[in-house]
C-alpha cells in the first residue's frame, strides 16, 4: 500500500519537494490574510459603519491585488540586489508582517462610534465618519495586502519556472489551492472566535505571523542565480503584450470575466443580514465560512476530472446555471438549519464557478507572455468581485437582502447571453493544439 502511494506522489526528487512545500506554505499564508476580515466588519460595524463604507475599506486594501502584472515584469526585468525573487519575496513579507504587526497594537480600535471628523460629499450623497485610527488602518491593511499580492505573484512565476521544466505545473498548483482551502477553513474557525470576542487586535497579531514563516521559507528555500538588467528581453516582452492587447479575444474573455464576478453579491452586508435579522452569532457565522471552504475543496475534485471529459464551454454553461439557482436559494436563508445547508451547497458551486473562470484564463493567454495575462485577468476577476461586494452593500442598505438577491439572480442569468461572444470553443481548440505543438 504505501508502495502505491509513493507511486502516485508526483515530487520525487528532493527539489521537487523542496518547491512543493515553499509553495504550500506560502499559499496557506495568504489565505490566513482573511483572519481579521470578520472581526474588521464587526467592530467596524459596532462603531457606526454601515455596509457600504465596510465594503469601500475592503476595496482599498484590494487595490493592490489590481496591479499584479506590474509585479511580475517588475521582478522580471528589474533584479533587487542582483535577485529577481528572492530579494522581492524577503522584501514584500517583511511590509506584510510589519504592517499587521503595528495593526495588532490596536490601531483600528477605538471606544465609541467614529466621528472625529467627516469627509461628505453633498452633491452624491456620501458621508463617511472617519478618524485618524481608521484611516491609519486603511493605509496599513492596504500595505500588508500589496505585501501578500506581491509573493502571490513571485510564486506564481516561481512555479512557472520551476514546474514546467519538471512537468510539475499541474502538481504544484493542487498543493497552493489545497493549502489555501485549509487556510479558509482554519480561518471561518479561528476568525468567528475572534470576532465573537472583537478580539481584532489578537487577529492582526496571528496574522503577522504567517508573512514571517513565508520569509523564512524564501531564506533558506528559494534558490536562484544573479541576475542583470536585460532591456533587449524587457522590450521584446513589451512588444508581445501590445500586440496581445490589439486582439478582440483577450478583450472579450476580460469583460466576461469582470462581468460575471461584477454581479452584486453579499459581502459585508450579509454579515449585517445574518447578525441583524437573523440574530447569528459570529462564531457560528465563521463556522458557516468554514463548511462552505470545505465544500470547496468538493467543487475542486469533481472540476479536475470533469474538465478533462467535458468541453469548456459546457461547463461554464452549467456553472452558471448553478449560480443561478444557488443565488436563488438564498431567498430561503431563514434559519441556522438553511444556513448550512445554502452555504455549504454554495461553497461547492463558488469553487466550481472559480476554477472554470480560471480554466478560461489560463487558455485565453496569448504565448509568451502568458503569466503577464494571466496576471492581468486575475486583476479583472478582483476587481469585479470586490465591485460587486460594494454595489451589493450599497443595494442591501436601499432595497433591502429580498431584492439584492433578485437583483444578484437576475445579473448572474444575464451571463448567459455573453458566453456566444466570447467564443469559448476556438480559445480552447487553440490551446489544445498549442499544447500538443
């Protein structure tokens, strides 16, 4: 028996499996990133914020993950102490867990509602209470954000580089996802205990302390030669990607996928729903946060083979039909007993949804710059989910949870009409035959 199962492990050399436990550790860092993110909404919410200025805190701090491209040509073309990686990975770990550290002293606390001052903007109806601490906190989140997104994007082209050659690509990419799924179970655990006890300097703290394992893994783990300047391959890459931008095809999967993950969703608003109307406690809402992550890693099994049987363009049909219905059951969200049951269901479906959009991705990218596009669509998909928390906040507060869920339904089905665009069919014969070439 454990002859077949080393048969079956894909690291076999001690590298491989060096490589494989760098990128699992740093994966399951950045999932740990979300550990304050239910205390951040609670307390924030006991100090007098509603849930659209919740969501505008969530979308500065995903700023950083807009840009990711700019990272990947950046370490590629530019070395920081003769080190295309390893210098950025110590560098970007060390901002992230110092900026969590001096969150931890307890910056975004204060002991009563915010309103030192007010930034309003008359004309367009927005009044936001701010304070010195709140601001401070916007600006240090957003610096261990760019922190993480900047080692999310260093490991990526890491494996890249390193599991190509080695036929490993496939095998390092389920231990990141494996890894970053257990992370958000611990997190739905660990973080509605937290929250339940406002305890968010204590999160920041634990927070801070995954960068640092991260740090220590690139120290001893990541190894690479000097590098130089190379301005003659900085500029071929550059004419690459122009005349990529000049195609229809990269355009239409962009707007797809900003499109999809635009429809309105929940966010910080179904924390105000589960806690106001429904009178959840946020220690079992993080257990819900952490039945659906399980259920992810369920959607993550039945993709893998299903996508190797079943055209593309198939499976984003159904996948979307599956969002339909799982948006809808949301009407039904009453009680802790449908609670679990949608969430869980809807975990399963969130990670089907996910990996069919990144499948697409993946073989839309032009050659040659493939982990640039790459990058760039993953901006568009971040961009479009945190847009949508805000709208979705934004429609819970005026038309209440019944019409966001109508609402969010209804954009969802209306992706339906832009899959004949996008033309899935001939992006996927192409890859296939890149691929066999």
């Amino acid at each position: 028996m454990l002859g077949f199962v080393g048969r079956l492990n894909p690291f076999k050399t001690p590298e491989a499996r060096r490589l494989a436990v760098l990128f699992g550790v740093v994966y399951f860092a950045q999932g740990m990133w979300s550990l304050p993110a239910q205390s951040i909404t609670i307390v924030l919410k006991d100090r007098g914020l509603g849930p659209g200025q919740i969501a505008d805190f969530f979308l500065l701090s995903t700023i950083p993950w807009l840009i990711k491209p700019a990272y990947g040509l950046l370490s590629d073309f530019v070395p920081l102490f003769g080190r295309r990686r390893k210098s950025y990975f110590l560098v970007t770990c060390g901002l992230a867990a110092g900026s969590a550290g001096v969150l931890a002293s307890g910056l975004l606390i204060s002991d009563g509602p915010i309103r030192t001052y007010a930034w309003t903007l008359r004309g367009l109806g927005f009044e936001y209470p701010l304070s010195f601490t709140l601001v401070a906190g916007v600006g240090l989140f957003t610096a261990m954000a760019l922190g993480l997104a900047f080692t999310d994007v260093l490991t990526d082209a890491m494996m890249v580089e390193s599991g190509r050659p080695r036929g490993l690509t496939g095998a390092f990419q389920s231990v990141q996802w494996a890894c970053i799924t257990i992370a958000l179970v611990l997190v739905g655990v660990a973080g509605g205990w937290l929250a339940e006890r406002r305890a968010l300097p204590l999160a920041f703290g634990l927070a801070a302390g995954f960068p640092l394992v991260s740090l220590g893994m690139a120290a001893v783990f990541v190894r690479e030669p000097r590098a130089r300047v190379d301005r003659a391959a900085f500029r071929a890459t550059w004419t690459a990607i122009r005349a990529a931008l000049a195609t229809r095809e990269v355009w239409a999967v962009a707007g797809f996928i900003f499109f999809w993950t635009f429809s309105p969703s929940f966010g910080p608003a179904f924390l105000f729903y589960q806690t106001d109307t429904l009178g959840f406690g946020q220690q079992f809402i993080g257990l819900l946060g952490s039945l659906g992550a399980a259920a992810g890693v369920a959607g993550a099994a039945v993709y893998a083979p299903v996508s190797r049987r079943l055209p593309l363009r198939r499976l984003i049909n159904w996948c979307i039909g599956a969002a339909v219905v799982g948006t809808l059951a949301y009407l039904v969200y009453r009680d802790p007993v449908s609670a679990i049951v949608i969430d869980t269901v809807f975990g399963a479906i969130g990670m089907l949804t996910q990996l069919a959009l990144l499948d697409l991705a993946a073989k839309a990218c032009p050659r040659r710059v493939e982990a640039t596009f790459f990058a760039l669509l993953m901006s568009v998909y971040n961009g479009g989910a945190q847009l949508s928390q805000n709208v979705g906040a934004r429609l819970y507060e005026s038309v209440g949870f019944t019409w966001l869920v109508l609402i969010s339904t209804a954009m969802t089905a209306l992706v339906w009409v832009l899959v004949p665009l996008v033309k899935i069919d001939r992006i996927e014969a192409r890859a296939r035959s890149e691929a066999g070439a």
